[in-house]
C-alpha cells in the first residue's frame, strides 16, 4: 500500500483542454499551488512517445508537492514513467494484472459507475480506491450514467476504501459530494478551465478543510 492518503481535490488532465506540454504543466502547477492532492493523466491519443514525455514530466512536477500521478487505463505506461499507480475503468484489464506489474505499493483506482457490484469485485481484486460518477451533467463524459448521491453512503456501509466521485463537480455541489460521503472530488473543467486554477483549486481545497 501507498503511503500518500487519499483524500481531497483529484485533478484529471484533459488533452483537448490542455493540447501542449506548456499548457498542460502550467495549469497543473497551479492545480497543485492550490492544494490539489491527486493528478491523473489522462490522454487517450496513441502517440506514445508524447504519452511518455508528458507522464514523467508530471510526475517530476507533482513530486514536488508529495503528490501522486496516475496514469489513466494504462498500466504499461504507469510502469514505463514510474508513476504512483494507475485508474482503471471497467474494461482496462484485470486489475490483478496492473496489481503484479506495478507492485505492492502503486495506487491502483478503479471506475465503478454506479454500481457497488463492480466497488465489492474492485475491493476483493486488491484496489486502493473505488470511484463512483458521474454525479452531475459532465462534459468529459456526456453519456454517462447518473449516479445517485446516496451511493456514497451505500459505498461507505460496504466498502473499506476511500471513494472518488467524478462527473460535473463544481465548487457549488462539492460540498453536498463531500456529505454525502465522498473522499475525493476527481474535477477536470470546472477546475482546469478555470480563468485562475490555482485560485479554483483553493476554493475546493477549502471545502475538504471544513469538512473535517
């Protein structure tokens, strides 16, 4: 296991938001500057060299700040960077798989919808954290099932793993996600297409600290 905790504002990188390495590392940092505490790279493009060249350049960036980089549905490439660990989704490979290739201590997260099914399989497999979502309207993933909020508390009774909630969080919902009992609040536009990141990234941060 990890020694990072997890918990607080999960920042998720987008390509199209942030097309070059300039763009994507400057609003990152400030992401971090603000308190972020878990990045995920995410790029689904097939150029690996660029997928390779940015991942280690975010993880020089977030060890800075002691905060993990993980790699979205790519294990391979998790390894390849000596990331922190991996996201899976529900078709990304066996999670066991990621589990022998990156070892004992890389964070392994896993996607699970709406579902506590695939939270209970996810547990049982091995993984660090469970994320439901999406909760709200998100423009990443506009076809996403909705979740219900008393997911999370579902989630809490059943599962002894922190939990992620993705999907349209914004500053003026988090806090209903956070009592609803989410750990993290894995945000990707309303905090990277922010006019001021760092500025964003404190007014989520803020609503961790005043939760506890």
């Amino acid at each position: 296991m990890s020694n990072f905790t997890l918990e607080g504002l999960y920042a998720i990188t987008d390509s199209v938001l942030m097309p070059n390495d300039n763009e994507l590392l400057g609003r990152i940092e400030a992401a971090l500057r603000g308190g972020t505490r878990i990045v995920q790279y995410r790029d689904k493009s097939d150029d690996a060299e660029k997928r390779l060249r940015q991942a280690k350049a975010l993880i020089d960036l977030c060890n800075q700040f002691d905060v993990p980089l993980l790699i979205n549905d790519d294990a391979q490439l998790a390894k390849m960077s000596d990331a922190a660990g991996v996201h899976l989704g529900q078709s990304d490979g066996l999670l066991t798989a990621a589990r022998d290739l990156l070892g004992r201590d890389a964070i392994i997260g896993i996607t699970c919808h709406d579902s506590l099914a695939f939270a209970l399989a996810g547990q049982h497999a091995g993984a660090d954290y469970v994320a439901y979502g999406a909760f709200y309207a998100s423009k990443t993933k506009p076809n996403a099932s909705p979740a219900p909020l008393s997911l999370l508390a579902e989630s809490k009774a059943q599962i002894k793993l922190p939990t992620v909630a993705i999907g349209g969080i914004t500053v003026d919902n988090a806090a209903q996600t956070l009592a609803a009992g989410a750990d993290m609040l894995a945000v990707v536009h309303s905090l990277l297409a922010a006019e001021d990141v760092e500025q964003q990234a404190r007014r989520f941060s803020q609503l961790f600290s005043s939760d506890s």
